[in-house]
C-alpha cells in the first residue's frame, strides 16, 4: 500500500473569510493518508478507521487539558510545567505543545480521505451496505475534531475533501466560525435525521456502532463516538435546544440501535453510620470500569498506551497525581471555588431502618473537612499535605485525583448526557423537568406528577418524546428512590438525581422545613405576582441553569468540560463577564493579565510556526 507523506502547517489571518492551505500542507511530512485507490475491502476500511483512532490520540490529552486548566476548577503550582501554566493563565503562544491546529487536520485530512473513497454503496448478498458503520464513525470523528478544533480556536479553515498534492494546498477555503461549523454538520453532512436526504449515505443518526471485539482488553465500541451524542452537542452549541433534548434522549433510550434502559442509577458515595466516620462509594466505579453493559458509566475514550516507553501514553495521570513519573509531585490542584462550592451543599442523612427525621450531616470538627457537604470531591480527591517521598523519605505534598486512574482519556459518560440533557431541557423552555433531573431523577411518575401538570400545553409533546417508564416488559424500566426506607424494592431502583450521587437523600427533603437548607426548585412569589409569564419563566430558566452549572462542577470537576460549560453560558446569556468573573474567582494569584470581558480572549492564537 503505497503512502503519500503530507504535512500540515497552517498559518493564516483568522479575520478572513477565506484562506489558501498553501501552508496546510507539505508533501514532505510525517502526516500519511492511503492513496492510489479505493477502499473497498473489510481489510482497507477498518484498517483505515483504526488509523483515524491513531491520530485522535494526538489530541487525547489536549481534550481535558484546554477545558479544564482554562476554567474555574482548578488551580496551577510551583510543580507546573510551562505549557501548562500559560494555558491556565491565557497566554498559549506558539512554542506551547499543546498548541499545534494540525494535529486535528491530520485526523480531519485522513476523515476526508476515508469518505472520499471508501465504497460506502458496496453491500453483500443480502442487499446490506458493508461498511456503513465505518463510514458513520469517520463522518461522527471528523465532526467531533471541528467541534473541539473551533471551540479552541474561534475561527478555523473548513476542508472537506482531501489534501493530497500541492495544487489542493494552495486552494481557498473558507474559515468557519462555531455556528458554520454546526450548521454544516446538523444540516449539509447527513449526519442528523433529515426525510428529505434519501441517499443510502445519509441519515446516519440511526447506524448502530460497529463491534471489533476486544483490543488491549478494552471494548472497541467505546473508542467510537455515538453520533446522537455528537448531534445533541452540536444543537446544543447552535442553540436549537428542543433538538439537542430530543437528541441526548434518544441516545439514553435507543442505545446503539436498540430499545434499552440508561438510568442514572442509584451507585453514590454516602455515609454509612450516623458518626460521620465511615464511608462506602459505589460512585468510584464510574471511572474506574471501563466496560460496556451492564453498569459501566463509560460511553467513550480514547485508548492510550499503558506505559511511556510505547508512544501514545497519556500525560494526564501525571498531571494530576502524585506518581514516580513526577517524582511525586502533581502538576494541577482543585481550586479554592471546587472546595468551596462542594462544601457548600449539604449532605442529606438517613439510616435504612430509621423512621425519624433526616439528619443534615454537619460541618465542624465531627467531620474531616474534605467530607463536608457534597460527598463527591472527597471521593475522588485525595490530600496529604505533609506525604512521605516512597524513595528518598522527604516531605512531599501527596495528591490523588482517582479519576485519572487509568491510562485512557475518557470522553462522553453517563453522567454528562442527562446534565446536557437538563441543560438543553431548561433552555429549550423547561425549568421544571431539567430540576428533576438534578433532584429526584425522573420516571413517567415524576414526569406526570411533578413536571407534565406545568406544562399543560406540552403534555402529549413530553410524554411522547421522553418517556422513562416505570412499568414494563423486561429491563425497560426507571425506578426510582423516593424513600431509603422503602426496602422492598431497594433491588430494583435504579433511577436517582444526579445531586444525590453526593449528597444522599436530597429527594426526601421537598416539603421538610429546612429554611435555605433545602433543595427545592427556585421560587419567588413575589417575582410571580409581578413579573409577566414569560419573564417570569426566564428568570427561572436562568435560576436553574446556574444549579445545573453547580451542578456540572461537583460532578465532572476535573474533566475537561468546565471552560466550555462556562463559555455556552456566557454566550447564551450575551455576557461575557459570566465566563471572565467566574475565572477570576479561581485567579487567586492575579496572573491572568487578559481581558476575558473581550471574547477574542477566550480562544488560543493560531500557530503560525508549526514545523514537524
């Protein structure tokens, strides 16, 4: 199989609509890409696919480190490597590793290759298309590179066919901002459900994920991106919230193709004595399994090499944790805002055979300070401050992020698709269902009982486009807990709010007199006597979408989602102090010397000297 070399080195005026890829792409480069001839055999194309997952690793690390070293959760330290430091700090120049736009052309360049000539019509003697898994999995990957690729840059080159001569270098193509960028992939690339595209290339949305078996020990589904997930992200961004709802629900119930239960589950980390001293957590398993069915909280990674030595290891639990690799010394740390915050909830207490009242776990001396409130951090944090060095027997500071536990970068979880799914929700006009999705989790009982009777206009739009059934045939069922005490079918509940997976039984505490202690839905009955309908449901809109941001913080801290959250919410709202005041909350040392006020502070500046 002969193979061209191509080499991408961008360097352009981001403020033109149009660029020449002169500087793209050098023939004398260690970027391959097949050419020569069609991909038509089950060799060449899953070859092909496996070689594009290649090149995804190149930017494995980047993923989590862009989103989360920018954002408010953490915080730099005298450990810190350079490259690190100034992502943190907005002042990413061109020497900065992590700062290299062609590591995504690569893979774009290759997802190009791939669709251009793949047989993607060829079927067998049943009259069934042979490679349209692949073929979907390339078009989910090329459009999840742009998504990640402009998120970080603003305004990017957008090539769709492949760059294999310097004639094509040297063309024009256009530059795309966030919104070109999802219009293409929601509405010109067959992606999302569209009637009108009857080409047997389009409509992927439904194509189930192809199935390799095991490599390295580890499901081959899970290195694929589930195209429902990629659409419900891509409307989200566009702000076509009802869309990016229907999306992230119809990922939850028709997984992979088939009908199938996805509840949240009921696995938390909570307190099993009323001493405060001991703790039991099912919640750690969330990060540390890394299989399918049938409790795996996973949905996608990136594999990555187990060791340095074997090219394509991930830097991140070195960044994180305390390790020989670091001589022990972690190179990031939970900022003051993620203590904060996470102390700030209360965690909600009740024994199994106790009928009295429940008990608000206190924070004084009775509980260790990291246990105080959210249940979550502390679980997955670990902090000695006075560690002994395994080798030389000094003095080290000790940290233990667990969910960097392994050697792969984890993409899309359990957990994200419902809290994308509250947030699409709450935007989209439902304060009310995206709550329950925080508070008591939600089942067609809940729907019809507690969400449903406020939205009388909508109902048959709610029950027929997200149901979560409570009774049923076979697994199709959301039980949830409504009351620890209800023993006999503590095995069957499955379904809890997301807020539960860290402060217990925050469901029993609706109609309890907690004073501000609670966690109700957000009321004022003065602003209802006020304000008009619609005013009046913005503002519950914006009360909500700051819990489910909270809420994002305590449950995905420290993977790489936080500065991209904060951004959406910055834009949806057209106020870019939202982003630029919660950073600075975190910037306790004032070295952020950028305006975040100004958006064109937000982005990394385009590498104009990429050389390999």
């Amino acid at each position: 199989m002969k193979l061209n070399k191509i080499k991408l080195v961008l360097g352009l005026a981001i403020g033109l609509s149009l660029t020449s890829c002169q500087k793209f792409y050098d023939v004398e480069s260690s970027h391959f890409v097949e050419t020569g001839r069609k991909l038509e055999g089950a060799s060449d194309t899953i070859y092909s696919v496996i070689g594009i997952l290649n090149k995804v690793q190149a930017i494995a690390d980047r993923t989590i480190l862009l989103g989360e070293l920018r954002g408010d959760l953490v915080n730099v330290n005298k450990h810190t490597s350079s490259d690190l430091r100034d992502i943190a700090n907005f002042q990413v120049g061109d020497d900065n590793k992590y700062n290299v736009p062609s590591d995504y052309y690569a893979i774009i360049n290759n997802c190009n290759y791939f669709i251009a000539n793949v047989d993607s019509a060829q079927q067998n003697n049943r009259g069934e298309r042979l490679f349209k898994k692949e073929y979907a999995v390339v078009k989910s990957i090329r459009a999840w590179t742009y998504l990640q690729l402009v998120l970080n840059y603003g305004r990017v080159p957008f090539v769709t066919k492949p760059i294999l001569s310097k004639e094509d270098a040297e063309k024009t193509y256009p530059v795309y901002g966030i919104n070109d960028i999802c219009d293409y992939f929601l509405y010109d690339d067959g992606l999302a459900d569209n009637p009108e595209l009857q080409d047997s290339t389009q409509n992927m949305s439904y194509i189930e994920l192809p199935n390799y078996g095991d490599v390295a020990g580890k499901p081959s589904r899970l290195f694929c991106i589930p195209l429902r997930l990629l659409l419900g992200d891509l409307n989200l961004w566009a702000g076509n919230y009802l869309r990016a709802a229907e999306y992230y629900y119809k990922y939850i119930s028709l997984r992979n193709g088939e009908n199938s239960v996805y509840p949240t589950t009921s696995m938390a980390t909570y307190w099993t004595n009323d001493n405060w001293l001991g703790l039991a957590s099912s919640y750690l398993n969330f990060f540390l399994d890394e299989s399918i069915y049938p409790t795996s909280e996973l949905i996608t990674m990136i594999p990555m090499e187990d060791i340095p030595s074997n090219g394509n290891y991930s830097q991140l639990r070195d960044i994180f944790n305390s390790t020989r690799n670091n001589d022990y010394n972690a190179q990031v740390n939970p900022s003051k805002v993620i203590r904060d915050l996470s102390a700030a909830q209360n965690y909600y207490y009740n024994k199994w055979d106790d009928d009295g009242e429940i008990k608000i776990v206190p924070k004084d001396g009775t509980v260790p300070e990291q246990y105080w409130g959210d249940l979550r951090l502390g679980t997955v944090w670990s902090y000695d401050q006075n560690g002994t060095h395994p080798l030389t027997k000094e003095t080290v500071e000790q940290q233990t992020i667990r969910k960097y536990s392994t050697p792969n970068v984890h993409i899309y979880r359990r957990g994200l698709v419902y809290l994308r799914l509250a947030e699409a929700l709450n935007c989209a006009g439902y304060p009310r269902f995206a709550y329950h999705i925080l508070s008591t989790g939600v089942n067609n009982t809940i729907l019809n009982d507690s969400i449903v009777p406020y939205y009388k206009p909508s109902k048959d739009y709610l029950n027929n486009n997200f149901p979560f059934p409570s009774a049923g045939a076979g697994s199709n069922r959301y039980i949830a807990v409504i009351n620890p005490r209800d023993r006999d079918n503590h095995n069957t509940q499955n379904t809890i709010g997301i807020h539960g997976r860290g402060c217990g039984f925050t469901v029993m505490t609706e109609g309890v007199d907690y004073g501000d202690r609670g966690y109700f839905m957000p009321e004022d009955k003065e602003k209802k006597k006020t304000m008009s309908a619609a005013d009046y449901l913005k503002w519950e809109q914006e009360q909500v979408e700051d819990m489910i941001m909270d809420e994002e913080a305590l449950e995905m801290s420290f993977e790489g989602y936080r500065f991209y959250d904060l951004m959406r919410v910055a834009l949806r709202r057209g106020d870019p102090s939202y982003l630029a005041n919660k950073i600075k909350a975190r910037d306790i040392n004032g070295d952020i010397k950028v305006d975040l006020t100004d958006k064109n502070n937000w982005y990394l500046k385009w590498n104009n000297q990429i050389g390999f």
